[in-house]
C-alpha cells in the first residue's frame, strides 16, 4: 500500500490570506479569460464571491494583482498584472516544492 500525505498551504500577510490554491486558480482564469465575470464562470464561483477574492488580494498584495476596467462600447474586463503573474509562479513553485518535501518524507518514514 502506497500512503500519500496531503496538505493545503497558502500565503498570508498579517493573519490575511494573500494566496491559496483558490485564489491562484482564479488569477489564473482570468488570465485566460480577460474577465472576472467568465473567470468565475469557469470555476463555477458567483461573481460576488470572485469579486470578494480580487478585492482581498489586491488589498493584501504589496502591489496591485489586477487591473479592473470598467464595461461600455469597449465591454471592460480584467487584466492580470506582471506583480500578479509572477504571484502565481511564486505560489506554484513553493506548492511543488511543498509537494516534493512531504513525498520524500513519507518515503522515509515507517509508512515509506
């Protein structure tokens, strides 16, 4: 029997959280989409929730995360920013590494 250990981390700044898996795979989503209204579409998330997690993001983060333009005859949308680009390979190599450390670990343990 092969055992796994499974772990959730984020970041977080004065007992805020900056980054979790959630909010990265929402940075993400609107990455590809250029919108936050289909970012949340795609995670199957309200928009109110969407838009609560951008706002803390960006409040928390030392830079903004996003860019929000409003709609009209150009339609809006939201755009990632270089700071919130590079947030999300940041939490992404730390969760590998995380990932890395944990599977070594078990391997060697008794239950390795």
């Amino acid at each position: 029997m092969a055992y796994q250990i499974k772990s959730k981390i984020w970041i977080e700044s004065n007992g805020k959280i900056l980054l979790g898996e959630g909010r990265v795979q929402l940075l993400k989503a609107i990455k590809e989409t250029g919108s936050l209204s289909k970012a949340a579409k795609k995670l199957k998330m309200s928009y109110k929730k969407a838009w609560g997690l951008i706002d803390a993001v960006n409040s928390i983060a030392e830079k903004e995360v996003v860019i929000k333009n409003i709609g009209g005859k150009s339609g809006g949308g939201t755009v990632l920013t270089e700071y919130g680009n590079s947030l999300i390979v940041t939490f992404e190599k730390i969760n590998e590494s995380c990932w890395k450390h944990l599977d070594k670990e078990i391997k060697k343990s008794k239950l390795g």
